[in-house]
C-alpha cells in the first residue's frame, strides 16, 4: 500500500510519537477522509500504511490519502472529546456520522412578577429558567396543558397581559387563574410556579403534600372557599399523575434511554427521554457512513468493536457536544468505559451507563429498542420505494449511473414579481433523497426585468462555470502519486458534474441551457426541461431533451414522473420563498424585524409605521420603541440588541 504514498507522508508516519492523539486523513482535494483516535499515535497510523488492506473499504480509504495531521494530546478521554469535535465540524467520509438536528424545544417559565410559561426554542437566557430538554413540540405543549388544568398559570405574551381589562377565556375554563385583572394576588401565584417547577423536577408527591396541608390549613380557619380551590388542586393533580402512561416507581429523575438497531447497512439509534420521572417520548436518529465506517472502528490492537457498539458509541460523543447530558443513560450495548469519563469530563457532573437494566429501567428499554427496530423498518421500507422511484427515472430518460446511489439530478427555477427581485434557485437530489444542505439561492442583476431566458443564462453560468474549468483541469492533472502534482489546485481533482440538469421550462429555456452548455464544452445530453403539459395539468408534463430527442410523456401514474414533479416543485418552492425574502428587505428592510422573537406583521407595520422605515427604527432608543403600542420594555431591548 506504500507504493502509491509520496515519501514526504511516509516520513511524517515514521516520525509520529508514541502519544495519545487524534489523526485526520486527507485526500487530493483537501477533503477530509477520516478522523481517528488513538493511545498510541505511532503505532496505530502506521497500521495504516504497513499493512495490505486489499479491495476492502478500509483499502480504499486508505488509497485515497494525500496528507494528514495530527494532534498529540494528555488523556484518552481528551483523545476521544477532540475526535468527536472534529467529526461534527468536518463531515468527514469515512466516519459514523450523526446529522445536527434542530434544537431541542424547552418549557419556559419566564422572569416576572407573574410569571408566564411558554413553549421555547433557541439560545438560553439565564434571566429566566428552562426545563427540558423534551424530545418534541408536542411533548412541551401536553406539559404546558397539563400544568394549566392543575396550576394555573398564564401563557399570554407580556403585551397581551399588561393590556387587558377583564379575563379571557383560559379564565373562564379554568386553566389560568386570571393575574392580569388581579384575580390572584403575586404570593398565591408564587406558590403556585414554585409548585409547577417542583412538579417538572419530578417531586410530585411533595407538591401534593404541601397542598393537602395548605388546604389543612385554610379548613381549620374556616376559610372553606381558599380549601376547595386547593382539593380541586389535588384532585386534577392525582389524575394527572393516575393518567401517565409511564411512571417511575424508582428514583430515577433525568435519565436517557439509548437502543440502537443496525442492519442492511443502515442503523438507528432510538433516545428516550425521561424527564422529572415522567417518559416524555421518543426520538430516532439515523446516522450515515455506516457501512464505511464499520472497518475503521479497531482499536489500536485492531481488535473490531462491534458496529452497534460503533453506532452507539459515536452518538453519545456527537450527541453530549450541545445537548445537557443526564446523570444516568441507560444502554443497549455495552461502552467502553473511556467514553464515559470523557462525557462526565465535558459535562461536569457524574454520568453513569447502565448495561442490561432491571426494573423499571428495563420497561424504557424494551419500549426504546422496539422504538428503534421500528423505525428503522419504517426507514429501510421507504428508502427501498425511493430507491425504485431513482430507478424509473434512470430507466426512462436511459440514463447508466455509475452508481445508482451517487445518481445525482440538479433543478433551476426563476422566480420575481413582475420582474422585481429576481432570483434563481438550484436544488439537488441525490442518494435517493433532496439534499437541502447543498440547495443554493442565486440573485440575478444586470438583466431586463422579467427576462426568465437572460436569469436562466446566468445561472447556468454561475453554476457551472468554475465546475467546467475543474473539470478540464482535472483532465490535465498528474496524478495523486506523482510529485509532479504539488501546484495542483485544491479542489480541482474529483470535480463532478450531476447525471441530470432539470430546468423548469419547456423548449425556451432549454434552448439556452443548450447555448451555455455548448458554451463551456459541457454534454448537452445531461439538459432537460419539465413542459408544461395541456391546460398546464399536473400530471401532463412532457420531458424536452437540448439534445435533439423527441419529446416524452412519460405518464401521469409514472414513477419517474413523481419523482420528477417533486425535484421541480422543491426548485419552485425554493426559488420563491428566497424572492419573497429578498423582495421584503428590498422594499422597507423589514426582513430585519420579522428575524426578531416576538415580532409578527402587525408589530413590525407599527413600528415601520412610527419611525418611517428600518433606519428609523434603528435610531430609535429603547423607551421609544417602547412606546409603540404592543412592543413591551422588554421587547423594545430585544428589538435594540438586534438592529446594533
């Protein structure tokens, strides 16, 4: 396998200390192949080199390596807490790869002399306290009900409690105990949220005592109307607490229960949530590079840890990164003891890993691990029906992929209002699935307002333009091995153009798709446009080819048509939300205020409205944004913070 390295890698390989550290790989256009850790940094690299890996995965990997790097480090765990930093950061092919998913949504209960509990997503402010995370949106909003039925707290926004005169109807059903006309006095209500923080941290049987004895209280000085509101308190309580589908009959409070599923060469890692004692649902996640990945995991005695022990492994470095981490998780397989301790290292609290459960624990686990066997039949059934849609289409316009996994298809639209900010988007589909990480918004200037054919031209040039140097470069370039190849440019070599180029439009802007293409010596064979059918009829298309075939209808129950109906229909979606944006902040910069928290039309029209446009706004103080009905103080900075 030396043979095909330059000597100059070879003898940073020799030369590596026998230290903990983590190593990245690189391959001829820069792009980072994988990234590895290790208790000896000498010994486990050079396995590498040293060694025929043949036709293997690992074989082709490692054929593929241009250069490295490496870092040396003091620990293991701080090995494996830099390791999984950089996987997140750069993507790298060959590694077990867990996607970023959104933020995780929190409850609210925001600071205030009564304050008001809300659904939250975003950046924590320590003004306020947060309770969660919880797995989805649902799960937040069925806790904020269930705290209304027994607490009754508000949920109004600030600007619609300081602003009312009788109460609403959250009133009048008896899910808020109506603080904004003084229904409640602010000591009532304290008790209250302190009883409600109480209850998300899992001391539920201490709030009902602390009840039953106030309401004692309040008998015993026959004050039978403040006693009943609190039996009525501990009746809606006790059956919320009868009606939970799954109770902790331990101690557990916080607990994450992890199962994992690999098969096909696809896996799932299933993480429920138990919160408080209460199991608030369930979320799967479904990692890539599995199959790459799975010969890379031998540790530095190149004994081959199991790929579920892999998969698992890999989502709790990933996972932990940003996301609270609680004491105890409860595993499907075993971990390895050193990634524990880098987890309990970064968080700063003691995290214990329970394999084979008992008890209670054992009920979340069966139920996460039929969660995970589940969804990943769910995901290996569906990606077998896209795969078949991939396949129809290659079949129809007879297409040979190399691969048909890495087909790939890229759709353009034009999208503006009668001519105003123009813009062109481009979508990509590949891997049997739309990509939208890779999706790319393009504004068109210096053309004729309106002029789809001149917008269409330009982006074709825009987009391909640099691709088709790299390509011919690339066709001159001396190969990875040869010394030769030193000045090569990064990023040349492994240019690809996709397999289809879908233009929204029929023979018009094929036309010019053509003109472009022949322009920058590109195969006109990849162009072709989605015509609109008769009566302009979903389901009635034509296909149009800027190679001169015939025109094909391919059927309105055809595969290959659906799948092209949803590239081109993700493309027009795409290109006009971008021109509704750019048009917005074209007109009065209001994009600027709708970013904003709390800021919907109405406010954003009054505040426009008031200071005579967004510069306005921004030289506006603190108190007079305040001032403009319907923004609070606290707002008014938010508003503030955002413009400066």
């Amino acid at each position: 396998m030396s043979e095909t390295h330059s000597e100059q890698l070879l003898a940073e390989v020799a030369a590596l200390p026998s230290l903990p550290g983590v190593y990245r790989y690189f391959d001829a256009a820069d792009g980072v192949l994988y990234v590895g850790k290790a208790r000896n940094l000498k010994k486990r690299v050079s396995s590498y080199f040293q060694k025929n890996h043949g036709g293997t995965r690992i074989g082709h990997m490692v054929s593929k390596i241009v250069r490295m790097e490496t870092t040396v480090v003091r620990t293991e765990a701080e090995a494996l807490l830099l390791e999984n930093n950089l996987i997140k950061t750069l993507k790298p092919k060959y590694n077990i790869l867990f996607r970023d998913d959104k933020s995780y949504p929190y409850l609210k209960i925001a600071s205030h002399d009564f304050p008001r509990m809300a659904y939250y997503r975003g950046s924590v402010d320590r003004r306020h306290r947060y309770f969660g995370p919880y797995p989805s949106a649902w799960a937040v909003k069925e806790s904020i009900q269930l705290l209304q039925k027994v607490f009754r707290i508000r949920t109004c926004e600030d600007t619609v409690y300081s602003n009312r005169t009788r109460p609403c109807l959250l009133y009048q059903i008896k899910r808020c105990s109506g603080p904004c006309v003084g229904l409640v006095s602010k000591d009532e209500y304290a008790q209250d949220i302190a009883n409600a923080e109480a209850f998300l941290l899992g001391d539920s049987q201490l709030v009902l005592a602390q009840l039953e004895a106030r309401m004692t209280a309040h008998a015993e000085k026959l004050e039978f109307e403040q006693a009943a509101e609190l039996r009525n308190k501990i009746s809606a309580l006790s059956r919320v607490l009868h009606q939970q589908a799954v109770e902790s009959t331990t101690s557990d409070k916080d607990v994450d229960i992890l199962a994992v599923k690999v098969q096909g060469g696809k896996a799932c890692v299933n993480l429920a949530m138990v919160r408080g004692g209460r199991h608030l649902g369930d979320r799967a996640y479904f990692p890539v590079h599995v199959d790459d990945a799975a010969q890379m995991g031998a540790d530095d005695e190149d004994v081959l840890a199991p790929i579920e022990q892999q998969v698992l492994e890999a989502f709790i470095a990933q996972h932990y990164i940003d996301v609270p981490v609680p004491p105890t998780l409860v595993v499907g397989v075993q971990v390895g003891r050193e990634l524990v301790e880098a987890v309990t290292q970064q968080a700063g609290i003691r995290v214990t890993a329970v394999f084979q459960p008992r008890g209670q624990r054992r009920l979340w686990m069966d139920m996460a691990q039929k969660n995970a066997d589940i969804q990943l039949a769910r995901l290996l059934a569906e990606e077998g029906s896209q795969q078949a849609r991939t396949r129809a289409l290659v079949d129809s316009l007879e297409i040979a992929p190399d691969d048909l996994d890495s087909f790939r298809v890229e759709c353009f639209d034009i999208s503006h209002t009668a001519g105003e900010a123009t813009q062109a988007s481009c979508v990509v589909f590949e891997r049997h699935a739309m990509q939208n990480r890779e999706y790319r918004r393009y504004n068109i200037d210096g053309i004729t307002p309106g002029d789809d054919y001149a917008a269409m031209r330009q982006v074709l040039h825009r987009r391909y333009g640099k691709l088709a140097e790299a390509i011919a470069a690339e066709s001159d370039a001396p190969t990875p091995g040869d010394a030769s190849g030193a000045d090569a440019k990064p990023g040349t070599i492994g240019a690809r153009m996709p397999d289809l180029v879908l233009v929204d439009g029929g023979r018009g802007q094929v036309s010019m798709a053509r003109e472009v293409f022949s322009e920058l010596g590109l195969p006109l064979s990849l162009i072709v446009g989605v015509e609109k059918g008769e009566g302009r009829k979903v389901g009635l298309e034509e296909l149009v080819f800027a190679d001169g075939r015939e025109k094909v209808y391919l059927g309105r129950d055809s595969a290959a048509l659906m799948l092209i109906a949803q590239i081109r229909d993700e493309a027009h979606r795409f290109a006009i939300t971008g021109m509704r944006a750019r048009r917005a902040k074209v007109r009065v910069g209001g994009s600027q205020l709708e970013d904003i928290p709390g800021i919907g039309p109405k406010r954003r029209a009054r505040l426009l409205q008031r200071f005579g446009g967004i510069r306005g706004v921004a030289a506006a103080s603190v108190e007079d944004l305040a001032s403009v009905d319907g923004i609070a103080f606290e707002l008014a900075e938010e508003i503030y913070r955002a413009l400066h």
